[in-house]
C-alpha cells in the first residue's frame, strides 16, 4: 500500500489497536474520522429496514377533537 491507503489502514489500526480516548475522539478532523470508519457501516437493506418496522410499528397517537 502506499499513499492514502497505507495512511488509513495505519490508522485504523493504531486506533483499534491501542484504543481511542474521547478526547482524541473529539479532535479527529473528517478525514481521521473516516479512515477509521472505511467500510465499517453499510446501509440497511429493505428486508431488514421491513422487519425493523415490524418489529417496531409506529404508534398512532390521538388528539383531542379541535372542534367545540
């Protein structure tokens, strides 16, 4: 790897490795934040974005009636 890539997984690594304190957390520029996050989070899928729902249905929520 050379460039960019090697930067990132050099980082990832040393994060996962070693640990990140909140503090440094809170200090990653965008490009820090990520390369440690490259791959990491993928969007979910309709079928799993579906049993969510189902599993956890809106509710319906009543209001008084406005007309007096």
């Amino acid at each position: 790897m050379t460039g960019t890539a090697s930067w990132d997984a050099a980082l990832r690594h040393a994060a996962r490795a070693f640990g990140l304190m909140p503090e440094r957390f809170w200090r990653l520029s965008v490009r820090e934040w990520r390369a440690l996050n490259a791959g990491a989070v993928t969007a979910l899928g309709v079928a799993e974005m579906a049993a969510l729902m189902r599993a956890f249905p809106d509710r319906r929520r009543t209001y008084p009636s406005s007309s007096s």
